[in-house]
C-alpha cells in the first residue's frame, strides 16, 4: 500500500524557521516532523510519494531514495496550491486506495490504525478554536458531507485533522478556486466526500496544530510529560 505525503508548501506561518529549513524538517524533541510520520506508519505501507517544492532539495537530500525500509518517490508541486500540488501525484497511484497526510503532521499510530479499519476516512477531532479550523458536517448514515474551511457559523463540533484514507478516484475530481482564487485541497475532498462515503475517525492522540513557532515549544512539552 502507498501514502503520499504533501511536503510542498512553504510554511509561512512557521517563519524565521522555515526561511532557510522546509517545515517537515523542523525537528521536536531532536527528530524532523517527517520522521514521525513514517514512524507511525503500519507495515503494510510500503512505498511513499512525497510531493516537493518548497526547499525540496533539503527534503528529497534527508529521505534518499529509501527511508526506514520504504522506498521513497518525489513529484514536484505546484504553486497554483496545494490542490494541484496534490494533483501532481497522481502518476504514482493506480487504481488503489493509500493514504494521505500533510508533511506537517504528527500522526499517532493508533489514529492512523484506526483510520485504516476503514475503506475511507478522514481523521477529525474537537477543535479548541473552531473558526480557524476545517468544519466538518455529516450525512445522516454518519458518513461525511462537506468540509467547511474556516466558517463565520460554526455548526459541528468536529474538524478535519491532515491524515486520511483516500483511494484513486479522487484524481477524477479538477480542483476547483475559493472565493479568493485559492485551490485548496479541501476542494478536490468535498467532492469527493459526495459521491463516497467517507467515515469520521475522532483521533485518540490529537496534540493540536503545528502552526508557529510557539506551537513546536508547546508540543516538546506535551512530549516531555507524556
């Protein structure tokens, strides 16, 4: 089975760190944030896409060609946005199911288990500040209908977390501009979630948003308790 993992953006929100170090490589407790990633990956993922960009050198230099026993493949992102940086993987993925995470996450293994007990899942959780979130509503059979990026009403109490079982169909979909001229991810997912049913897994392990620097101080001292 394969994962892609989207390592392309820039992390902005992360400067002066990732003005010289691509965000999947800020470390935590000593180690990348990407490290942990593959850590928390099943035995059964063996092959991975990273998508690059953004300081892509650092990353594709780190990885190699193969890292902790899973061979590694790089397609190069995009600037449109994370969307059609997504897109760009599609030549790796047959007609298959795998996974899917943002290179910003810090995935635990049992929320990336449960996930996998499904055919399709996205993993969500109980924001602490729901407006600056992915809101995430429900078809009545509990299966999920839409994903709301940050809404002026918040109508659920569950967002969308970066880790999910997608499958190949998903390429079917064009990515489609926000009100901004923004082609975010979450526009391929929504309709993607209409014509498929995609189960909530509420994550076990949720530490919060890696975002800024004060985020990376905040979760080394969740680490350091736990």
């Amino acid at each position: 089975m394969k994962a892609i993992i989207l390592a392309a953006g820039e992390g902005q929100r992360m400067r002066p760190l990732t003005l010289t170090t691509p965000k999947p490589l800020l470390k935590i407790k000593g180690r990348p944030i990407i490290d942990y990633i593959f850590s928390a990956l099943p035995e059964d993922i063996d092959e991975m896409v990273v998508v690059v960009k953004y300081l892509a050198g650092q990353i594709k230099n780190f990885l190699g060609a193969e890292y902790k026993g899973r061979g590694i493949s790089f397609v190069e992102g995009s600037d449109k946005g994370n969307a059609y940086s997504f897109w760009a993987a599609k030549e790796f993925i047959g007609e298959e199911r795998f996974l899917f995470f943002y290179g910003d996450e810090l995935p635990n293994p049992e929320d990336v288990k449960n996930c996998l007990a499904h055919d399709l899942s996205i993993l969500v959780f109980k924001p602490q500040k729901p407006k600056a979130n992915g809101l995430v509503s429900l078809k009545p059979d509990g299966t999920i209908s839409e994903i709301i990026e940050k809404p002026e009403e918040v109508k659920s109490a569950l967002a969308a977390d970066g880790i999910m079982v997608l499958n190949s169909e998903i390429f079917n979909y064009p990515p489609q501009a926000n009100d901004k001229g923004e082609y975010y991810f979450t526009s391929l997912l929504n309709q993607f979630v209409k014509n498929h049913k995609v189960w909530p897994v509420e994550s076990r392990g949720f530490i919060g948003d890696i975002t800024t620097p004060a985020d990376l101080e905040r979760v080394e001292k969740i680490f350091e308790m736990g």
